[in-house]
C-alpha cells in the first residue's frame, strides 16, 4: 500500500461546490447530538435501496472511546490482507466525506454528489412518511449513503463505527459479522443513562445472533452487562486481558513498537506510528478483530507489519506544526482526556506545556481540567463555533478553579488562541509545545488552521529522528527496525 494508492485525484471545482450545496443541506437536518430512538427510518431507506447493508460483511465497532482510531487500524490490516475497505466513521474532522472512505480515502465529492442523487428519491419517500413524526435525521441520511457507497464500490468488508449507543444507532441496521466493544465509561449520558451499565446495555444492542465479540477491557457492571447480551443470543466472546492482549511495548520518537498476543498466536516487532499506551491497546483489539473476521487465513505476520505501518490516525496526538510543536487531539471527555495526556507525557518533553481547550457546554469540563492542572503550565481557553459549544469566558470561570489567574489566558476566537498559545510556549525556550484538545470539532478547526484543507486527512508537518526537538532522547526501535522516514514519507 504505497502513498500514491490512497492519495484522491484533485477534485474538479464544479463538482466541490455541487458537494458542499450538499453537505450543507445535510448539515440542516436533525443533527446527530439528537437521537430519534429508533430504527424504522433507517430500516425503510436500506429495504428501499435493496438492504446494500448486506453486500459485505460487516464490522461493527461501538464503546466510549477509541472508536475511531481502531476503526482505522482494522481498515489498514484488511486492506494489508489484500481486500477492498469500507470505512464509516463520525463525527468528521474537517469535511463530511471523510466520514465515508473507501480504501483509505473520503468518498470523492463527485461520487458522494452522485450516490446521494441516486438515493435521494428514496430518502424523500421516507421524509414524506414521517416515520415516528420526524424526517430522517442528518445521521440516517449519512448512514443511508454509507452502504450505498459500499454497494456501490463494491467493497469486500464494511468497518462501521457506531454514532452513538449501539441500539438505537442507526449503523445498528446491519448485523455485524464481528462486534468489537471499546472501553465504556461514561458520556453522553443525558441520551444515553447516567451509570456504566446503562450505557453498556445500549451499546449491547451491536451484539447479535451469529456475532462473534472482541471485548476491550471494561469495568466490571460493563462487562457483566456485556457478557450477558452475549449470552442470551449465542455470540462467542473474546475478551482483552484473558483471550488477547497487549504483551509488551517500546515507545519511540516515531511511534511505538509492540508485542501483540491474540487467540492465533503473537505478533512481534509491530511498529504503530501513533502514540500512547491507549493505541497499542486499540491495536490488540483491531488485530484480534480482523484475525476473528478471516480466521487468520489471509494473515500472516508481515501483512500485519505491513498494515499496522501504514496507520494514520488525524487529531490523535497529531503533530502539526513543529518549533514550537503544535498537537492536536480530538479527546473530548475525561477518560479520553486521561489517556491523551499520558501518552503526550510519554512521547515528548514540553515545558512549558500550552493547553488550547474548548469544550462543549453538556460535557464534563470540571474533571477535564482536573486532568489537566497537573500537567499544563498554561491555558488557553476558547470557543467551538457551535450552539453547542460553551462560551470561553464560560470555560475561564470553571478554569479558576484549577489554575491561577496567571496561568488562563481567554481567547474566544480560535486562530487568536493558537496564536496566543505559541507565543507563550516560544517564551522559555526549544521545548515548549502547543496541545490542542476538548473536542472533536475543535481539532478539525485547528486542523483546517494549521493544515489546511486536502481531503486526504494527513498533516503536513513531520516528527522525524534528526527533527525531534522536544521528543524523548532516547534510541528510536522503530528506526532499529528498518522504518527510518524521511520528511515526505514519515507516517503523519
């Protein structure tokens, strides 16, 4: 899988201003931050379109976090096994389309224009029957155009990262080959039940007859949960911890290089270009997934090198900008959080540490700045250009009671924050850096910022061995193992 192979073609202007009319209409229906529980509209859309949500086995990935980055970890190992990828993800970080990719790359805004023609008279019969009293939601339409694409391609396997929940979800039209759950711990919880066993029981529902389990580790009321559902429809469970796992990790200034035990044996001498003991944990999981989905037939230990080798995880402690390093993270709540700055303390040296944080208003913005008073020497706080979105001066009041006057600085506009931040982090030195995190929507603005807009989801700046100012000096294993990258080919 060389860099050509996943790069798009440039899009023809026509056809992004006939895609972005589009995405803005999308946009305009019943957002994805509320949920319509049920399935009948989604249901009645794919029975229109001839159920393109069975053209391809499907795996089916649901949990708090780490959704996404081992979304993208099984689409790199199948497509190293030689098969064509489906892979549909939200939220995006800067363009709709990334939400659907095929083999590594957002659907092309012609093809996105097309396909939505093509569905579109199905999608006004469902409109007009107003299933449960609503239109079909942005998320319904999106998920709607995702298998149609998949059909369309056609693809040999469908990776599916759920919305929100499981049950209710409307990816959950499809029945997972494979279901993968993610650590659970608490979010949303205004949709989604106010303690761990209440939102494990509604991301339960991906867990079907004939589904077989990958289960991260999770706390006890979540697993108890979990293995129960399995149970009762006959679904065979592998769980971390017992049946696979991480064995042993070295980090290096280009990533990290990992040991890996699953029920088909161990992988050695795995080299994940991304960050944080969180990451190798994902990728145990993914590994296992994809082993479980081809029985390890197709899977033999350099397809897996080669795979995991060519994982790009955006807005996951991603290095955008360098002297002084600019990281952008898309973690949005505390356990998210938690794991973004371990991994950040691992990988580099920053002092002084700039956090840029803004949050949404129904997130648990107290904790998250508990997590990060031990760590950040300073804090900017600003704004998402969202209703959802707290105010910063908002953020600043709930910021004083874990950092000093001295230590705030308020910015509601988000370029004058990162300019603010990197003027601060440039004051003491080489070894000051920039982290941007609190949510999704703010990494992608940051991204678009600093990186600009290319729809191939890679940053344009690089951490390579002799560039790694405020990287951990220590000797890099991934260049021991032959991965020495260059500027124009260091994974990103």
């Amino acid at each position: 899988m060389t860099e050509d192979s996943v790069r798009p073609a440039v899009a023809d202007p026509a056809d992004v201003a006939r895609f972005e009319e589009l995405a803005a209409r999308l946009v305009s229906r019943w957002p994805e931050s509320r949920i319509g529980p049920s399935l009948s509209r989604i249901q009645r859309l794919v029975d229109l379109l001839g159920n393109p949500e069975r053209a391809c086995p499907v795996i089916q990935i649901t949990g708090t976090n780490g959704k996404g980055s081992t979304a993208i970890m099984i689409e790199a190992l199948l497509r190293s096994a030689g098969l064509r990828v489906g892979r549909y993800s939200s939220p995006h970080l800067q363009q709709v389309n990334e939400r659907i990719a095929i083999d590594g790359v957002p659907l092309p805004p012609a093809d996105f224009v097309r396909i939505y023609e093509e569905i579109e008279p199905m999608v006004a019969m469902v409109d007009q029957e107003q299933i449960d009293g609503i239109s079909m939601t942005f998320f319904e339409v999106m998920t709607g155009l995702a298998y149609a694409a998949f059909a369309d391609a056609p693809v040999d396997v469908a990776v599916i990262e759920v919305g929100l929940g499981g049950t209710w979800d409307a990816t959950n039209v499809a029945t997972a080959e494979v279901a993968v759950i993610t650590p659970i711990d608490l979010d949303h919880t205004h949709l989604l039940g106010s303690d761990v066993a209440g939102i494990a029981a509604e991301k339960s529902g991906i867990i079907k007859e004939g589904s077989h389990v990958v289960m991260a580790g999770q706390r006890p009321d979540a697993a108890e949960v979990l293995l129960t559902r399995a149970a009762s429809v006959g679904a065979d469970v592998v769980v971390e911890g017992v049946d696979f796992g991480l064995v042993e990790r070295t980090p290096g200034v280009a990533g990290q290089v990992l040991r890996l035990q699953t029920p088909y044996g161990v992988s050695e001498d795995v080299a994940l270009p991304i960050f944080g003991v969180h990451m190798a944990d994902n990728a145990a999981l993914a590994l296992t997934a994809v082993q479980t989905l081809l029985a390890n037939r197709e899977l033999g230990a350099e397809l897996i090198r080669d795979g995991f080798a060519q994982v790009e995880a955006p807005g996951r402690l991603e290095v955008v900008r360098r002297s002084p390093l600019v990281v952008l993270d898309s973690g949005h709540n505390p356990h998210a959080v938690r794991a973004a700055m371990a991994g950040l303390l691992e990988a580099f040296e920053l002092r002084p540490l700039v956090v840029v944080l803004a949050m949404m208003r129904d997130k648990d913005q107290a904790t998250v700045l508990e997590v990060l008073a031990p760590i950040a020497d300073r804090i900017v706080v600003t704004e998402l250009d969202t209703d959802r979105g707290l105010p910063a001066a908002d953020l600043a009041v709930v910021a004083h009671d874990w950092f000093s006057e001295e230590q705030i600085s308020v910015e509601p506009q988000l370029a004058d924050a990162l300019d603010r931040a990197v003027g601060l982090a440039d004051e003491d030195g080489v070894l000051g850096g920039v982290l941007v995190i609190g949510s999704v929507i703010l990494a992608g603005a940051a991204r678009d910022l600093l990186v600009g807009r290319d729809g191939l989801n890679r940053s344009t700046v690089a951490v390579t061995d002799d560039e790694a100012d405020g990287v951990n000096g220590h000797d890099d294993p991934l260049l021991e193992l032959g991965a020495s990258w260059g500027e124009e080919d260091t994974p990103r």
